[in-house]
C-alpha cells in the first residue's frame, strides 16, 4: 500500500489567514488583532505559520450567531392624528 500522500492533503481542511480573510470579508490586520484579543476563531501554528480549520472556523461562526430582535409595534398616539 502507497503511504506516500501529497503536503497538500494534509493541510486540506484548514485555510491560511488569506483565505479566511477573504471567506469572511476582512483584513488579515482584523484577524491578527481578533487573534490578540482572543475572540476570533481558534488557530493552529503549523511552524510559524498560522492556520484555521474550517470545522473550528463554522463552531466560532455558529457560537457568534445572534437572534435579530423582534420589531417593535408602533403604536399611534392621538397627537399623530391630524384634525380638519
């Protein structure tokens, strides 16, 4: 059996900070700082370089998602109301 794999594959269900960035629409700046304020997604150094997964980036995404708050009914008043 052929053990040998391509460096790749490895690393297929992870992104770069590029990659992410550009997924999520925001700079590589946005992530690093989210990185130092620990409230982005979690990471994996692979040598220096760092590396998302994509199943850690949907949990953080999922763990951030809020309900919309329900509308407001508005109520008319009887200043709102024009008399003739």
């Amino acid at each position: 059996m052929n053990q040998v794999k391509k460096a790749g594959s490895l690393l297929q269900d992870y992104l770069t900070e590029e990659s992410l960035a550009g997924e999520i629409d925001v700079t590589v700046r946005t992530l690093r700082r989210w990185r130092k304020e620990r409230k982005g997604p979690p990471i994996t150094h692979v040598g220096r370089q760092v590396r998302y997964s994509i199943d850690g980036v949907r949990r953080w995404l999922a763990a951030n998602e809020q309900q919309m708050p329900r509308a407001r009914r508005s109520i008319p008043t009887a200043s709102a109301e024009v008399t003739a």
